[in-house]
C-alpha cells in the first residue's frame, strides 16, 4: 500500500472512530457531521469527499462495528461436533449481541426510528448474509433438518433473550453466564430435533 492510500486508509479510520462515538452519544439525528469532522481532525469537506452523505457514514459505521464478529460466527460451524460447533457459534453470537457497541446502537435504531426511518432500513440492509447462510446450511446438512428457518428463528430467540434487560440497562451477564445460557439454549434446541 502507498504512502497516499496509507494516509486515505488513516483519514477513513478516524473518520468512522469519530463517527462511532458521536452516533452511539448524541444519536443520529443530532449527529453533526461538522462536529465528526472536528472529531476525526478533519475539515468538513474532507469528510463528505469520504462520506458524501450522514445516512451513508451511519451505514459504513454500523458495518464496522459487525464485521469483526460476522466471519468469526461462521468459523465455529467448522467444528467436529454438532453440539461443539453449535454452542461456540452461539457464546460469539451473544458476545456480540451484548457487547457495549451493539447494546448503544440499539437503543439509537429504538429511539430513533419514528424520527429516521431510513436508519433502521440502512441498518437491517448490512446484516450479516454469509452467516445467515452458513447457519441453514449447517441445519440443513449436519442436523437434517430440509427446512430449518423457524427452529434457527427459535434458537436465536432463546440467544437473545438476555439482550431484552441489557436495553433495559440490567447489568450485563458475565462471559460465564453467557457461555452457560449458550449451552442450555443450544441443549434444548438440539433436544428438540432428535
């Protein structure tokens, strides 16, 4: 990588750092793209030369803020052991989805979306697709189960279920309890299809 693209790459990072912080404080409608540029170091036309609009810097943002988890879901569907593969897939699934990130991003689509419908749209359109796939495939050739969207529907219900209190503001389960409810969702799902 040049010397020139280094520095675009460096100026884009901050950019989306700034951006982060802002959206997950302030929310987006009060987001001022004048106040992430000042964040981020930048001048306001630098920012809309990288980000000619807010709804694409939201969008871009929120993406940052999944993709380190969406390749790491799909990789415990490697594991030998159904039940292995299963339960490692689920304690990552509600790592993330109880991370401080996840929680903050949606309780602004909540509060949010009466005023900025186009937000919950641009948020549900950068969903994680490979993962999507990869987990009906391993319904569908390690579980034999020919039609598996309403019991993967069903289990990821029982992962979520802990995130209801953390949007509340309940305090937040430890990494124990989180691989504990893994295990006894994943239990009772794999109960349930033998």
């Amino acid at each position: 990588m040049s010397k020139i693209e280094q520095n675009r790459e460096k100026k884009k990072q901050a950019i989306l750092s700034a951006a982060k912080s802002i959206f997950l404080s302030e929310g987006y409608t009060s987001a001022s793209m004048d106040v992430i540029a000042s964040q981020a170091k930048l001048t306001k036309q630098t920012l809309y030369r990288y980000f000619p609009s807010k709804i694409e810097l939201f969008q871009e943002t929120m993406q940052k803020i999944g993709e380190s988890y969406d390749d790491r879901y799909s990789q415990h569907l490697a594991i030998e052991s159904n039940r292995d593969a299963l339960t490692s897939f689920a304690t990552e699934f509600m790592k993330f989805h109880l991370s401080q990130d996840h929680i903050a991003t949606q309780r602004l689509l909540i509060a949010e979306a009466a005023q900025s419908p186009e937000i919950v749209q641009s948020f549900m359109s950068i969903g994680p697709d490979d993962t999507d796939s990869a987990l009906k495939t391993f319904f569908v050739e390690r579980l034999s189960i020919k039609h598996p969207e309403s019991k993967i529907e069903l289990w990821l219900g029982m992962l979520l279920a802990p995130r209801f209190g953390a949007l509340l503001g309940s305090p937040n389960l430890t990494e124990q309890q989180i691989e504990q409810h893994a295990i006894e969702a994943t239990d009772l799902l794999i109960s349930g299809i033998q």
